[in-house]
C-alpha cells in the first residue's frame, strides 16, 4: 500500500492507496493538516506530522488509527544575525 497526506473540506487524513490499481482503499483520519509522513522500519506505524497542530500522530496499520500522539514543541530561531 501507499499512503498520502490529504487535506479536504470534510477532515484532514490519510489516504491508504492500492498502487496497483491507484485507487484509495481507505481514508484514516488523522487531525488538522497532516503533512510529512514516515514509516516504522517493520511496516507496522506510520508517523503522520500534524502542521496546524505541531504534533507527530502514530497510526497503527495492523490493528487500526491512531495510537500515540505526542505535541512538538515550538520552533525557535537562535541564529543571533551576527
């Protein structure tokens, strides 16, 4: 399978795509704006990167959604310009 991040007017997910055929399969919904997606090494968790909500979802795609959400803590520039 291939998943793709998907934003919509009816709620922000994951498509889940059968690449032989291009069709979505299923939508797993994730939370605002999910953005960068990777996958665990064993192909069991997909971590979803939630911009509006500065957060990292962990979907389990054995047993289902999600499964752990943690908040990321903001960014700061320390570049002082000099």
């Amino acid at each position: 399978m291939l998943y793709a991040s998907e934003l919509s007017g009816t709620g922000d997910a994951v498509a889940v795509i059968d690449p032989a055929t291009g069709t979505v399969q299923a939508r797993i919904q994730v939370g605002a704006e999910p953005g960068p997606l990777a996958m665990s090494d064993d192909g069991k968790y997909l971590y979803v990167g939630l911009t509006r909500d500065g957060a990292v979802r962990r979907v389990d795609l054995e047993r289902g959604p999600l499964t752990f959400s943690s908040p990321l803590a903001p960014m700061t520039s320390t570049a002082s310009g000099r």
